[in-house]
C-alpha cells in the first residue's frame, strides 16, 4: 500500500465551507495530525487515528506527518482556513527541505480562508486591491510588520490582518492601530470579524478613532478598508473603480 | 412568497470546490445571475431561469438581480471564484447604493479564490504577507496600478495579480514585468497558474528574467514571490519566517 499526504484547509468553521473535495480525502484517511482544535472538527471513525498536536509546533507536526506518510499512511494535516495562508503548507514545506525526498504524493487542497468569510459576512471590503499582513511577531521582526503597515497604507491597500492579539503579545496591536491613525485618518472604518461561520461569530465595523485593541483576540480577523471603502445599509464595501 | 437574493463564488472551476452552502443555495434559486461562462456551470433545471450576461456588465447585472428578488425571485449571482476578490459582490453594493433599500435579505456566499487554488497546486508561495492586485486598468488609473506594485515590492509582499493580461490590453503586462524586474531583481520568482482545477490547468514558474507577457492571459493568475520565496523540488513556497 502506497502512502499519501495533503494539507487541507477546513474552511473557518462552518460544515458547509468545507469543499467536498477536502471532505473526500478525510474521508479515506487513515491518519490526521493537526493543532488540537481542527483534528477536534474530523470525526472519530474506525481505521482513523487523531493526532492532535499543541499550537507552534508546526515543523515537528509536519515531519510526524512525513513520517506517517513513508510509512504507508494516508496523512492530512488540517489546517483551518486555507492551508496556504499563514498556516501548515509552508511548514509542510519547510520540514521537506531538510529530509530526503519524498516517494509518495503530496497534495495542498485549498479552503476558504478567514479574510475571505469573514469580508462576505461584512460585504466586500476586499472588492478591490488589498493585502494580508499576519501580526504575529513570532516568525518575523517587528520592524518588518510596522513598514509592511505603512507601506501598504501609502498604496492604498484594504487590509486583512490575521492574528491580531494573544495573550503573549497584548500592547502591539495598540500599536498598529495608532500607526494606521497616523497613515490613513481617523474616519478609516476597521471591521472586527471573530470566530466567522461558528457559534461565537461576531462583527463589528467603526471608524479607526473607535477602534480599541480590546475589540480583537486570536480568533478575530481585522479589516482596514481603503480611502474609498464606506457602509451602505448594514454592509461595508470597496467599490470597483478608482476614478482617474 | 418573499424573494431573496445571494452573491455566491463558484470557486475556480472544479466542482469539487464549489463549497456544499453554494451548492444548497444553487439547489434553492429560482433565478441564476452572471456572465454566461459562469453561469453555464449552474445546471438546467426545471423552477430555474438561467440569466447569462456578457462580460463588463456588472451593474446592469447587479440592477436586473436587485428587481428580481423584489419581485419574489430567489435570485444567485454567481461568481467565479470568491464573489468579493475583484468580482460581483462590490458591482451589488454599488448598485444598492443607488437605489432604494431592499425589503429582502441579501447575502455573500465565499469560494475559493484563484490566488489560493493557484497558490495551492504550485505549493505555497502566499505563506507568508502577500498583496492582491488586479492589473485591469478599465476601473483605475495605469498610474496607481504602478504605484501599488512598487510600494509592495518594497514591503516584499509576495504579489498575485489577477486579470493580467487580455487582447484589449495587450502590452501593459510586459511594462509590469519591467517593473518587477526593476524593483525586485531578474532572479525572483514568478508563477503562471492558468485555469486551475479545470481540464485546461498549466503551472509555470521561472525567474523574472525569463518571464515573457505570453505566459499570462485572461485565464492566468500570476504569483510573484517575496524575496524569500523558493522551490524545493516541484514546489514554490514561502517560508514562515523572515530572520531578524
């Protein structure tokens, strides 16, 4: 028997976000190893074994997933969201540099990721040009983070940020917000989107001179509209056009 | 019997990526809204009315939806892709702008978005920060399309870049190549991922200094990587980390 291993995004948490694509290879899995909380949303079944692992311990997470894999299995890593966004396919990758090449297949199968349903339930904050900054400061500088900021304020990006706040780093994103106070005006509207698709989703739209760090933690994705973003009704939307 | 009306992504082209919420709205619409290749992808069926448009009429699409569903119909504006990344969800809210509040709910059903299923099957070159642009120069200036691609090159976001290229548009693709090469060195690395998940996918990555506009049409998502992007085997990834 012949191995395999994909990453594959669960989407943000509703069942109805997961493509059937990600629903069929957890179907014929034979092992899943993942961050405790999303090997939690795979159902138990005969001839399937769970491994949950802690947060931050993404390589070891997936050389265990290599390891499985040459040895017969038919791996996922779960991945919440879309793998490839501030999540376990580059991990993935990561741990393939450093090994032998691998004799079985691998596969990332993409999934909805946090910013996209989180500007659906908004509107379309993300309707024209924007970037993806994650705010951790685990894997890069903070200076890096704080210039990314800026810059992206002066070409005019929508802003998605992911991972806004923990525990271990509570004081930075008072920090963004006073730089995006200084970059982009106090009447920019910020969306907090949290726990998008579950039972704990909510959201909240204000300009950034009522934006408070408290407003966001580790499941909230914060949006930061362009100079052209504005509400109509109840919904918060970047038009298509720049005019000239 | 009231009327709704939803904005929903069909997701690249496969149909094992059409999300099951997608899928369910599609089973319950009486009407079905959008450019006719997306719209040739919703089956016939009896109760339902195919309504396929031609491209660059996002308004007048958004307007006929708008009368639909006041008028009782349970109307789906499909998408290719994720309605709210350069698509119809933001050409729906213009329109609402205009007119008066609609009596019936309205919703945005994510999908996948070409970015991700592209970055996916070239493995996960948007690991890390990344920007979205659309290279369309029909709702912006030439100008600021330039200027974004500039500032993001020096925050060193990876970059996708949807609509690169179309036969009314022939040469500005070659003037972004020249400008990527400018600001990031002939060796970066650029993917071409056309048609993702459809019968006619093609992946192609080189260096910059190889990169030729004939690479990229309509059908092509393009991805730059940031200047930590690099290939292991097959693959294109961006690592987790930037060193201090």
């Amino acid at each position: 028997m012949s191995g395999w291993l994909v990453v594959a995004g669960l989407g943000p948490g509703a069942e109805g976000l997961v493509t059937p694509e990600v629903r069929a290879v957890l179907a014929g899995a034979t092992d899943i190893v993942g961050y405790a909380p999303y090997v939690a949303r795979v159902g138990e079944r005969p001839g399937l074994t769970l491994h949950a692992s802690d947060n931050r311990v993404e390589l070891d997470r997936a050389r265990h997933a290599l390891r499985l894999a040459a040895e017969g299995g038919r791996v996922v890593i779960v991945s919440s969201g879309d793998p490839g966004v501030f999540a376990m396919a580059s991990a993935l990758f990561e741990a393939l540099e450093d090994g032998p090449a691998p004799a079985f297949e691998i596969r990332i199968l993409p999934g909805i990721t946090a910013m996209l349903a989180a500007a659906a339930r908004l509107g379309a904050p993300l309707g024209h040009d924007f970037c993806a900054i994650n705010l951790s400061d685990n894997l890069k500088p903070w200076e890096l983070i704080e210039r990314r900021i800026r810059l992206a304020a002066q070409a005019d990006f929508a802003m998605a940020f992911y991972n806004p706040r923990s525990r271990a780093r509570p004081h930075q994103f008072a920090r963004v917000l006073e730089i995006l106070c200084e970059e982009c005006g106090a009447g920019r509207l910020i969306s907090f989107a949290r726990a998008v698709s579950t039972a704990g989703e909510s959201l909240l739209t204000v300009p950034l001179s009522e934006a408070r760090p408290e407003m966001a933690d580790m499941r909230t994705v914060v949006i930061l509209g362009s100079s052209a973003t504005r509400q109509v009704g109840r919904w918060v939307y970047t038009p298509r056009s720049v005019s000239r």
